[in-house]
C-alpha cells in the first residue's frame, strides 16, 4: 500500500470541505421539507374553512325532522281551514 503524506492543515482542509459540501447538502434538504410543510399547514387551513361552513349530520337531521313536523302541521291547518269554508258555504 502506497503512503500519503498529508499535513494537519490539508487534513482540516479536506474535512471542512466535507462539512461545507453536507452542510449545503442539508440546508437544501430542510428548503425542501420546509416548502412541503408549508404546503400541508396551507392544505389544512383549507380544509378548515371548508369545514367550518358544512353542517353537522346530527343538525340536518334534526332539522329534516323540524321541516316533517311542520309539513304535518301546515297541512293539518289547511284541512282545518278547508273544512271551516266548506261549513260556512254549507250554512249560506
């Protein structure tokens, strides 16, 4: 095997270089998944709003129950009142 002389000084020289190419090689990293966070914490605040304005499942129901309660009423009325102009033209 061949022996290489090589100075402390080159030796730092050569780790530091090593180092500053990691170094770069990590910042882009971290620039990446970064941006990739940013982009999900966006996703979710979207998500968020959209949400905000949809309706719980148990609210429609009970407001499907509300509307079915009303029907029932509203027609229950209209027979009474129907029926109460049948009598008044049946006594003229």
């Amino acid at each position: 095997m061949k022996e290489i002389n090589i100075t402390i000084n080159e030796l730092a020289g050569v780790v530091k270089t090593g180092f500053d190419e990691l170094s770069e090689t990590m910042k882009t990293g971290f620039e990446k998944v970064d941006c990739r966070l940013t982009a999900l914490e966006n996703g979710q605040e979207e998500i968020k709003l959209r949400l905000s304005n949809v309706a719980y499942r148990f609210e429609l129901l009970k407001l499907e129950n509300q509307v079915k309660t009303l029907t029932k009423q509203l027609k229950m009325l209209e027979w009474l009142v129907i029926s109460k102009l049948k009598r008044k033209k049946n006594e003229v």
